[in-house]
C-alpha cells in the first residue's frame, strides 16, 4: 500500500487555565466577517506563508461552510461503487466468521444508503457527505481501503500532546500518560502521573470511542488503541499516531486531568497538508472548486509569485526567530548512523549493523543489535517498503546481520516488526527465505468473481495467450504483462499444482459465504518472467538470478526465534508473520493494546493478499482498446473517465490471502491470529527498546508466566488445542452531525459544472511524470530525483532522473505505487494564526513541530504507465 510516512507532531502546554496564543491578527474587514469568505482563504494564505499548524475550530468553520452538489456526489458514488466491486471481502464484512473482533458492515448497502439520501436532498454540507463516506470505509477494517478525495483530504485533527499507555510493572493494567511526560521521567528518576479523564470523560472510555471512529484499518480493537498512542518506532519513521491525524472533527477544546489532581487545558489543532500551491482559494466555493472539482482559480497561474494583498501578511514575532533547540537524550556520536536521536533516546546509539542512509529522510530503515550477555541477536524491521537501490541495500543489511549473528554464535533471534505497516511482498518472501531457504513459501490468494474482472481477466489472458515469444514486439508485451493482475496461464492452480488452463478456469466461480470467487491460484516463482513482472526487475532469495549456489544453512531452529509486533503489522509485514508463524513455526509475541487483560493478535492490519486501487483499474480498462485492441470488450466498461469528484487516490483489496490446508478458504483477513505471548508496555521499556527486547527475550525463553493474565494458549503449537476466541466488544462508531452546528450556507462562488469535469489540477499520483528539464529543473514544487525505471522490455530496471511530485508527511497519502519520502523538515512557523482571536488567560506554548516535506517516491516508474518519462538506452 501506498502509505503515508508522517511527522511526529508534540507540543506541550505550560500552564492550567489556557487560552489560545494572542498572535497579530489577520486584518479583518469592515464590519462582520462573513466567514465563508475569510476562514478558508486565510488558512491558505497562512499557508503560503509557511504556517502548518491552525486551530480545529477555524479548519473545521472553512470545512463546514463549503457547499454540496448532489451531481457531482451522485457520479462520484456511481465510479467508487464499480471500483470497490473490485473489493475481495464485501460479503465478509457482512457475515463475518466467529473470531472476528470488528462490528459487521454492509459496504454496498451503506453505498446505497449514502446515494439515497444524496438523490433525496438530505446533504447541503460537502462535509457532512464525505464523512459518511469515510465513516463507512473506516468500518471496513481493512489498511488496504483508503480514499483521499474532497475537502477532508489536506486536513488533519491533532491533539496537542501525545500519549503513551504503559503498565508500571507488566502485571497491573496500563494506565494513560503524556508521552512527554514518560520521556522525561525516565531520564530524569520521577514518577509521571497517570491521565484519569479526557474532558470530563473516563480516559478510557474517551480513547475507546475515539479509536472506534477513527480506525485506520485494524481488525481488532487492541490495535486501534496502540495506533493511538506514541511509538519509538513510529518516530524513526517520522509519522503520526491516529491521535494526531484524526480525519473527524474531534471538537474545540480538549482537557486532561490527572490522578495528583493536576489538569491542562487545551485545544484540538489541525494541519493543512496541501502539497502543491492551489492559488487564491478565498471562498469555501473555491474550496469546493479546486477540493471536490479538482479547478484551479482562473486568475491563478503555478509559480506565479506572492498573489495575496500585503494587509494579509502575517507579522513575525520573537518566537519565530529563537533557535531550535535540541533535546539532548544522552545518544553521543556512539556511530554515525542510528536511531537515538530521533527516538528521544529510545533506540541505542550503537546499532551493530545500519543499512546505509538511515535516516526519517533516508531510505535506509534495517538495523541489528546484539545482545551478548543473553546471546541474542536483535533484527530491527519496521517497514517493508523501499525503492531503487534501497532495495538492494536492504537484502544486504539482512544478510550481514545473519552472517554477523553466525559468526558471533548468537542462539536466539528477535525480529522486531513494530510499526511495520508493510511494503514490499519481495521482501517478505525474501526475508523469510533467508532464514528458512528449504521451505517454499506459500503464496495463495483468490479474487472476488464478479462481471467486470471477468471481462478485464478473459480479455487479457486470451490476448497474453496468443502472443508470439518468437517475436520480439510481442516478447516486450509477454514479459510486461507477466505480473499482471488480469493473466492467469501463468498463475499455478493450488488444486492441482499445474499452471491455469484458461481464465475460466481460474475464474470459476465457487460459492462461498453469499458471494463468488475464482479458484486459489498461487505464484509461479521460478517463472523469471513473471517474477520479473511481479517485483519489477527483481527475484525473491532463492528464485532466478537470486538462487545460491550453495543451498544456505538454516542457522536457528524455529524455537530459537521470536517474532515481536504491536500488533499494527499490516499487509506484507502480516504475510511475513504467516510465513514465519504458520509455515515455519516460529512463535509470536505482541506488546501493548487495550488495559484489559486476555490474548492480543499479531497482525492486525490488512492481511489481503494484493493493495490495488482505482487508477490502476482505471489504466487497465484503458489498454484493453488501447493494447489489446478489443474494441467489443472495451465497450463494456462504464465511463471511468467521469469520477465526478477530483480522485487522489482510491485502494482497495483485490486478493484474500488464504492459509495452506484451509479447506473454508476463510480470508486471513478473518481469521482470528493471537499471538503466543502478550506483553504490556511498562514505563521502563515503552521508550527503551533495548529494555523490551530483553523483556521479550525473558518472556519467550525463561518465564512464560511474564505473560499477560490469559493471553496464551489461543494458538495451536505442538499439536494442541487453541483456546476459542475472546467475544466480540467493538461498537460501531456513529457521528452526531447536529452536534456540530450547521448552518445553511449558499453556493459560495462554485462552478455550476453540471457534466463531466476537466480536472486541471495536478495529481499527485503524478501519471504524466516527465523527465528533470536540463540542470535538473521541474516544474512547480516537483523535485528531480533519481528513481528506478522498468524498461519496455518488463525485465531491465534502469535509473534516471525524473520530476516527482511534492507531498507533505501530513498530507494527503501519494497513490499507486508511491509513498511519501520526507526529503526535509518543513519550514514552521512557531506560532498559530489566529483566525479567530483569543481569550482571556495565560497563553498556551506550543513547541515547533517536526513536519516534513517530501516527494512522492515510486517503488518504480513503469514506462508503460509514464508514457511521457522515457526510458534509457
């Protein structure tokens, strides 16, 4: 998946009794602003200025002010249903087996239900729309479903203050603490105290029900409640906590309270994550234009220069000025390269093996530790996602830490997969190869059989079938179209071990749980030319160019290793855990998650077998007239060239991932997966992880009853019986809209477009990347940077400059196949705007925080789909 790498925003608050910071106010117009026409063009104009942060209550009067048309929801409803019939889990969601910890949901009846009530007049507020939108695909529960679309994509709602869950001793259940407050106990020897209320509510009560609503896609409540929280290794990685990147309007103020009977007042911020200069948006009709209709202001043309009136230029004070300051966290120059710093002293400072350029903007995340005096070998993986050469480097890191691990006789392995959200499903397969080179991993999936993929399977295959290896056109189509989704002759039929006859036979379909699908396929990886396909120019260890020669010892027994998560692991992260907990036998242990006791799982995020998304349904509709040249197929597709709203990005699940021997062939993604073991944090390890490996490694091998109360025995290991899976407690989140005050609001300067729109704004799925300009010059705020390159041929990977574009840590998530690399902290302005003034009191402080900027970073550019890039000879 393409997920967003975002910046760990802190800002702490001084005193009790606060107000918003008194800051030179926005010139205000004669008379009653009306607030349609100031709040949304100054967040912009604030913006230019290199503001990040503004008050919820001033984003959410722009958001809640912009206008709906019910044309344009309606085609963008029509587009978005066809897309998620693409969606492998629809009638699972509704009919969930036993185990499955998340409410049910009916995904195509509350589409309905949305477009029923747009066709009857019940929205006039775009916002009021999109979030029963987002509110139902966040009932899905699934990593891989993720839309960034209309006015509630560039924001983002962020409390103030992080916080940590931790239990004083393991045994006693977690209480709620400021992260910041943890951090600097522990350096400085005092006690923090606890949080006992969220504004007048129960902490508990208050995180749970704010975890249901904003759930990023985790099957099990524990997980939603670690995504809450901070996270060393979330801070190496430079992103936020679901706490601080709420989609939901959480309210104006926000007040704690704590068990010494202390308390700080507060209020809830938002950031504006827009990457790409919009023009003077000074209308929430304008909003709407560029936000929903993907319309740039006609008398904006990109790279002008500054365009707002100089009354609206916002005064520096003293604050803006200071230096930054540097916490000093006792990290040294122990090595060049590790994590310290950017953990707050979390991390050691001397790593034992460092993939080269690691770094929150580096490419390079692998690191390994030592740990002599218990003979274990700590392997540090919190993401699978890399590109270009960091690929490389990452197989190489592995390796050198197994081979380092050999030499020095280390007997125990801890694979650290905290806040491993995914990436690459090479390696994952390559990883697990590395340490279990004799097993073949299993690589079954299935789609959902449905009218659409059959066209889209039967077109593609046919044409693939007929295809001339002996000619060398038609040689460049076969080893492009090896890896794709809609050829099946390659694919190999689990039931029968041999290759796919047809699509139709691949296609099916089989009856089950109200729904249909294809056959179980897996991956023919000793193919080269579809490993090629697959893993653009790459072959998992093992496969093709990357077979050894000599067949690689396994070094430990599978006993002798432990798998650790919070249980956040997602995508290829939770494939990885299959392979190495089910194929291999490795045992599993999970830290954090709700203050009660009983068993957590391991991996909680997507465990689909394929992150797809609607571009790419989108390009593949297109090459069937296009390549394929069936006109009679493509003339069975609707128009998906009208999405209605402008449309950054849409995914979705295309494959179930399924387990060998299942005989049901239950989704993964439903299966109930605890872990072996279940671990508190504690306040000495939630910011030392050199404290909680050695708590893991006492756990797995010295003293199970570390263990937390009832949480082992919900697997089956040496051929017992699992414990039944814990009830089902997870309530579905509902949003009170007539809570929020709407008022009725007229169109506000829209374009009354009525029938397909001519988007002009640029997307930042960037399919018309083109070539860096002589000097390495790009147009707008796109950056030159060297990306890998597929070639025609589908097997020659290639490097060359090329112009991507500009994204923010903060922002919306880049598409396709892309993610956001932060390339530099932003430019921050200390203070807020104060759109809408203070009150009386002491000012609240808020530290600066650490935003970046970055680029929309491909894990390759495929020729085929950048038409425009070329490709070196």
């Amino acid at each position: 998946m393409s997920f967003v790498r975002q910046a760990a925003v802190f800002a702490s608050v001084l005193s009790a009794g606060l107000a918003r910071p008194q800051l030179p106010s926005v010139v205000q117009p004669d008379g009653p602003p009306d607030i349609r026409d100031t709040v949304c063009g100054d967040i912009i104009i604030a913006h230019e200025q290199n503001f990040n942060l503004f008050w919820a209550s001033d984003v959410f009067d722009c958001l809640q002010n912009i206008p709906f048309i019910a044309n344009v929801a309606a085609r963008f409803l029509d587009y978005y249903n066809d897309t998620l019939q693409f969606q492998s889990t629809l009638e699972y969601l509704k009919n969930p087996p036993e185990g499955y910890q998340q409410p049910p949901v009916d995904v195509l009846q509350g589409l309905q239900t949305i477009r029923d009530k747009v066709d009857a007049g019940e929205y006039t507020h775009q916002y009021i729309f999109e979030a029963d939108l987002q509110l139902l695909i966040n009932r899905m529960h699934d990593a891989h479903v993720y839309l960034a679309a209309g006015i509630m994509a560039p924001f983002a709602f962020i409390s103030p203050l992080g916080l940590v869950s931790a239990s004083p001793d393991g045994k006693q259940p977690p209480a709620i603490y400021l992260q910041s407050d943890v951090i600097s106990s522990r350096r400085e020897g005092w006690a923090p105290s606890p949080i006992t209320q969220i504004n007048g509510v129960d902490v508990v009560d208050f995180l749970t029900t704010f975890a249901e609503l904003n759930s990023e896609g985790f099957v099990e409540p524990h997980a939603d409640w670690n995504s809450l929280m901070e996270s060393p290794a979330r801070d190496i990685q430079g992103e936020l906590s679901v706490l601080q990147s709420s989609n939901f309007y959480p309210g104006d103020e926000l007040n704690f309270t704590f068990s010494n009977n202390t308390s700080i007042e507060t209020f809830w911020l938002a950031t504006y994550g827009e990457a790409e200069s919009t023009g003077p948006l000074t209308t929430a009709g304008d909003f709407y234009n560029y936000f929903v209709l993907g319309l740039l202001p006609a008398s904006f043309e990109p790279g002008s220069p500054k365009w707002w009136p100089n009354d609206k230029d916002i005064p520096l004070d003293e604050s803006d000025q200071e230096e930054e300051i540097v916490d000093d966290y006792g990290c040294g120059n122990e090595t060049d390269f590790n994590w310290c710093q950017d953990s707050s002293g979390a991390y050691p400072n001397n790593p034992d093996v460092v993939q080269p350029d690691l770094a929150v903007t580096g490419g390079g995340v692998v690191t390994g530790y030592f740990l002599d005096d218990i003979s274990t070998g700590v392997l540090s993986l919190p993401s699978f996602f890399q590109v270009g050469n960091d690929t490389g480097t990452y197989f190489d890191t592995v390796d050198w830490f197994i081979n380092n691990a050999t030499n020095r006789s280390i007997s125990r392995i801890i694979i650290d997969l905290q806040q491993n959200s995914g990436g690459l499903n090479l390696l994952a397969i390559s990883t697990f190869k590395r340490f279990f080179y004799a097993m073949e991993p299993w690589t079954a999936s299935r789609i959902r059989s449905h009218y659409l993929a059959d066209v889209l399977g039967t077109a593609y295959t046919e044409w693939f079938d007929n295809l001339d290896p002996q000619s060398e056109d038609d040689n460049v189509w076969l080893n492009y179209f090896a890896g794709s989704e809609w050829v099946a002759t390659n694919r190999i039929n689990a039931a029968t071990g041999s290759k796919f006859n047809s699509w139709g036979e691949y296609f099916g379909p089989l009856s089950e749980n109200g729904d249909q699908f294809s056959l179980t396929q897996l991956y023919n990886l000793t193919d080269d030319d579809f490993t090629a396909s697959m893993y653009s120019g790459y072959h998992p260890f093992g496969y093709g160019a990357s077979t050894s020669n000599d067949t690689p010892p396994q070094v430990w027994a599978p006993e002798d290793i432990v798998l650790l998560t919070d249980g956040l692991c997602s995508s290829a992260c939770a494939y990885f855990v299959e392979l190495m907990s089910q194929q291999a036998g490795v045992r599993t242990v999970v830290v954090g998650g709700r203050p009660t006791t009983g068993p957590m799982q391991t991996a909680s995020g997507s465990r689909g077998a394929r992150l797809y998304d609607a571009e790419t349904v989108d390009f593949d509709i297109a090459n069937v007239e296009e390549v394929l040249d069936s006109e009679t197929a493509a003339a069975i597709f609707p128009n998906r060239s009208d999405t209605g709203m402008w449309v950054n990005y849409a995914g979705f699940n295309i494959r179930d991932q399924l387990r060998e021997g299942d005989e049901e062939r239950i989704p993964l993604q439903f299966r109930y997966e605890a872990a072996d073991c279940r671990l508190y944090y504690t306040l000495d390890n939630v910011y030392n992880v050199s404290r909680l490996w050695r708590d893991v490694y006492a756990a797995a091998w010295e003293d199970s009853s570390l263990c937390v109360e009832d949480s082992t025995g919900y697997t089956s290991r040496n051929n017992s019986t699992a414990k039944p899976p814990p009830e089902r407690t997870a309530q579905a989140p509902t949003v009170d809209f007539n809570s929020l005050g709407f008022t009725e609001i007229d169109d506000g300067g829209l374009n009354a477009t009525i029938g397909h729109v001519n988007f002009e704004r640029a997307s930042i799925s960037a399919t018309d990347v083109q070539q860096c300009s002589a000097g390495g010059r790009c147009d707008g705020n796109r950056q030159c940077r060297q990306v890998p390159t597929m070639c025609p041929d589908g097997r020659t990977t290639k490097q060359l400059f090329a112009c991507l574009p500009a994204c923010k840590s903060h922002g919306a998530a880049c598409s396709g196949n892309m993610q956001c690399q932060p390339s530099a902290k932003a430019e921050s302005k200390r203070n807020l705007p104060p759109l809408k003034g203070g009150r009386a009191g002491p000012v609240a402080k808020f530290e600066k925080p650490s935003l970046y900027n970055g680029f929309c970073k491909p894990t390759v550019v495929d020729h085929q789909i950048y038409k425009n890039l070329g490709c070196p000879l």
